[in-house]
C-alpha cells in the first residue's frame, strides 16, 4: 500500500492501530519544484535585502506547488489553467 501511494505521488504516512493512515509531516521546501529537501532561507542570516527577496520567491514558489499539490492530491481535478503555473 505505501509504494502504491508513494507511485502516485502521495506521501506515504504512517496508520493507526486500524491501518488507516493519519498523516504525515512534509518539509514546505519539498513542494517548490527544485528537488526534495529545498531549505527556505533564512533572510535574516543569507544575503540581507537580497536574502529577504529570495525567501519571498522561494515561498511564493512553494505555495503555488503546494497548492498544486493540494488540488491535485484531493481529487479535485488538474490545476486550475487561470491561475500562473508553477
């Protein structure tokens, strides 16, 4: 069941005592399309304004692939065309 769903695409998550699936913690880095694992900077630490206007990239980049994810996880149908692609 778990490489069923990890070849879907869907994160595997661990199951209560029943075997259903509770849930799983996912990094938000991992949603922005630049390979698993991407670490959000810290602007505070990396580059000053220009830390600030990479974070900002990164998330918005990150919350347009999850999102993505979300709708396309759900059933819901394929991301919305009118919307700006990831």
């Amino acid at each position: 069941m778990a490489q069923q769903a990890k070849a879907q695409g869907e994160p595997s998550g661990r199951g209560d005592r029943q075997g259903r699936r509770v849930g799983k913690v996912m990094l938000f880095g991992d949603f922005g399309g630049q390979g698993e694992n991407e670490e959000i900077v810290d602007p505070y630490y990396d580059g000053g304004n220009d830390g600030f206007e990479k974070a900002f990239e990164q998330c918005d980049r990150c919350s347009r692939g999850f999102l993505r994810w979300l709708v396309e996880s759900t059933g819901q149908g394929p991301w919305p065309t009118q919307l700006v692609d990831v």
